[in-house]
C-alpha cells in the first residue's frame, strides 16, 4: 500500500508525530481499520527501534481509541 510506504518513512523519521497523526486520520477516513495500521507499524519496529514505535502507537491509540 502506498501509506504503508509513507508511515514507514514518517516513523522513521522522527519527532513527526503531527505528520503521522494526519496521516493515520487520513487512513480512517480511507477506511483502514486499526488492525491495519498496526500491522503496518509491527513491519516497521525492527527499523524505527522501539521509542519510535511507542510513539507511533500512541499516535495510533490516540486517533482510534480502544473502544472503537
């Protein structure tokens, strides 16, 4: 997918959580479930390292809370 590519190049990056929040909400609006995204971030974890991903998830819970 073409926002699998740009997440993976936004969490790489660092300190763009904006950025990955606009585009995580774009996703939902896209129709993208949760499941997806994080199945997106869990490919990306061996890359960003483990903070990264921490706040990539929280941009994640944030965005589409548990409840939903």
């Amino acid at each position: 997918m073409k926002w699998e590519r740009m997440h993976k190049k936004l969490c790489t990056l660092g300190g763009c959580e904006n950025q990955i929040r606009g585009h995580i909400q774009g996703n939902v609006n896209m129709g993208n479930d949760k499941e997806t995204l994080l199945s997106a971030l869990t490919q990306c974890m061996p890359y960003i390292g483990f903070p990264r991903t921490l706040n990539a998830l929280a941009c994640i819970n944030e965005i589409i809370p548990e409840n939903k």
